[in-house]
C-alpha cells in the first residue's frame, strides 16, 4: 500500500502512524513524504521521497486554491513514474495532498482519503466549517447557517472548477469521482452529526505516533503539572510561550514545554522545554496548554486531559470550539497572559473540565479499523 502525506507535522505523523499500523497487520506500506522525515526507522515501513513538492516559479501559495488543486496536479504528474513502477493495490492519500489520489485515478488503482481531523467536507445540516459555529436550532438558527452558506457557496464553487481544470490538464476527467473510501482520523467527541454523512466514510480514531524516544523529566515539585505545545501550523498563534511564561510564571504551577523544535531561549524557573515524548509527559499532566491543532488536542483528549486552547487560523478556531462546547476546553483569544492564567486558574479548579476530557477519551472506543476498512477497499477488486 502507498501512504502519500506533504511534509507538515499535523499531515506527516498521522500518515506515519497508519504506515506503521499497516506494517504490524503484515501489510507492505510504502509512505511517500517530505524529506524531514526520509531518516526514520519505521519498522516493516518504506520511507520514499514525495515528487513535486519544490515550489515552481508559477506557484502562489497565496492563493489557496492553486496550492491545493494545481500543486495537486503538478505533483500527481511527478509521481506517476515511481507509482507506477511500484504498482500498489491501494493509494492513501493525505486530504491535503490530493495529488496522490489524483496519480491513483491516473493508473486505475483506487484510493482512499485520509482526514487527519474530523471530516470538513460541507454539510446542508451544519454552518461552514471554520466559523466555530454549532449547528443552528430553530427556525432562526437555521436560517442563519443558510446565509452562513450561501455566503460560502462561492468559494465552494470556484475550488470545484480549479479541481476540474486541474484534473483535466493532467488527462482525468474533469469530474471528480473522489476515493473508494474516507479514513476520518479523529476522536467522535469532536465529530458533529450531521444530515448528509457520506457513505464511505470511516471514524477511525487519532493516528498518533511519537517521533522521538526522548522522556523530559517535568520540574519538580508538587504543584499542578501543565503541559504546552505550541502549534506547529504556520498559522498558529505567536507569543504563546512569551504568554505562558508571564501569566504562569512564579505561580508555583510545574510548567513543560513539548514540541518538535524547543527555541533557545532563558527559561524562568519551573519550566522544563524540550524535544520530548508527550504521551508519558498526558500521563502525568493536569491541563494542556496548546494552539488548537487537531494533533495535539486529540492527543491531549485521548489521554483524558483538559485543555485550555488559544487558537490561530486554519482549523483552530473550529476545533477549540467543538472541544470547548464538549466541555473539555476553554478557549483563549485574543491572545492574553492575564487570560490565559485566569482559563488555566478555572480548569485546575473545576472537575468538570476532566470529567469532560475523560468522556471524549471514552469515545474512542466507538471507531473503527483504518487497517480493516483499508483491506475492505482492497478485497473486491482481486
């Protein structure tokens, strides 16, 4: 099986971690992706460098659609060759990296999506993905989520035609069929209902792996342990760590920093900053102190453990407000010290927070087999 993920955290880690579930089930994955991550040791796992990923002249990252839609089809067209001459039965492909797909579609091999998040696909029954918004009750609140998605219906419009245009100058038909199949990579508790869920797609619970074996040891002492991660999106939030260390500073709370790339930087005593494995730091945390990337919050949830969220752009907004109206979270923004120590303040002191926290983790024993629905795309056509 093929794994195609861009170079990003939030998309690479998930594509790693379902690699590594195929490789224990006795699958042969081979993940193409970015070369920051082509020096791992991934057992059972083919680690293949991702074509098309160096920005050409043309591209305009500015503009969304051309990033997602024409680089799809840029990279698509680059790894025809290796895909070819791999010939996998089965293409899974990054939501974000569509090409993989469209490359799949190229040589008649089917494909699946991988959704490292809940699914954001539009929805007659929800208001646009994005707003952060429930969905509307009543006669005015579902007025509202009408306007809401009229006003995004424009945009939904012009993606569609750059997709189309984009399949048709790679040689596919201009309509895309899409995958055999969804792998939506996230905890039910921060999935919504809605009316119109499309067959073929799967809840299979966070794909989360751990790309370091390094243990941090947390400050001493016995004051509540927080635990912040920054966001690794470049649309995440700057100044959370310049807020963490002026709102929580001096408060006798045990504060560590986990994240890929720790800045130098002086820190004030009691906090701890490093490249370390955040599984074991959740074991021992009280509250996590995160940017609202659906990694680290899953992460987080998944180990029954509140967060307090200060959101940026992208998805963030969204998901700090469905995991706030779980009940597990308590959303920051602006961003503020004074805020941010009085939302870790409620957290510490109200139960209800972890209680919440506890419940979504229990949600993740209502998911599905990525292995398993993988295998049943595979199945019918040998």
């Amino acid at each position: 099986m093929a794994v195609v993920a861009g170079p990003d955290a939030g998309h690479a880690i998930p594509a790693i971690a379902l690699s590594l579930r195929l490789a224990e089930a006795g699958d042969e994955p081979v993940l193409f992706t970015g070369e920051r991550w082509l020096g791992l040791d991934l057992d059972g796992v083919t680690l293949a460098p991702l074509a098309g990923l160096a920005p050409r002249p043309e591209d305009d990252d500015a503009d969304a659609g051309a990033r997602i839609h024409a680089r799809a089809a840029h990279i698509a067209s680059e790894m025809l060759p290796g895909l070819s001459a791999l010939l996998p039965d089965l293409v899974v492909s990054d939501v974000l990296t569509a090409g993989g797909g469209m490359a799949a579609e190229r040589l008649g091999i089917p494909w699946v999506e991988l959704s490292p998040h809940p699914l954001y696909l539009p929805s007659r029954g929800l208001p646009p993905i994005g707003s952060g918004l429930a969905a509307g009750t009543g006669l005015r609140g579902r007025a509202r989520d009408t306007v809401l998605r009229a006003a995004t219906a424009r945009s939904i419009r012009q993606g569609e035609r750059e997709r189309s245009a984009a399949r048709v100058g790679i040689g596919l038909a201009a309509r895309d069929p899409g995958p055999a199949a969804r792998l939506v990579a996230t905890l039910p508790a921060l999935e919504v209902p809605r009316p119109d869920w499309p067959a073929g797609a799967h809840v299979v619970g966070p794909l989360l792996w751990e790309p370091t074996g390094d243990v941090l040891a947390p400050p001493s002492g016995d004051g509540p342990l927080v635990m912040v991660a920054p966001s690794t999106a470049a649309t995440g939030v700057p100044g959370l760590l310049d807020a963490v260390c002026t709102g929580l500073g001096g408060s006798g709370m045990r504060i560590v920093v986990a994240m890929l790339e720790p800045p130098e930087r002086d820190w004030p005593d009691g906090v701890v900053a490093g490249h370390g494995r955040q599984d074991l730091l959740l074991e021992q945390a009280d509250v996590v102190v995160c940017g609202g990337g659906h990694g680290m919050l899953a992460k987080a949830l998944r180990a029954g453990v509140p967060a307090v969220v200060v959101p940026g752009g992208g998805d963030q907004w969204e998901l700090a407000n469905r995991a706030a109206r779980q009940g597990s979270a308590v959303v920051v923004r602006p961003l503020d010290s004074d805020a941010l120590r009085a939302a870790v303040d409620t957290v510490l002191a109200e139960p209800r927070f972890t209680r919440a926290a506890r419940l979504a983790a229990a949600t993740a024993t209502q998911v599905e087999d990525p292995v398993t629905v993988c295998r049943s795309v595979v199945a019918p056509m040998r």
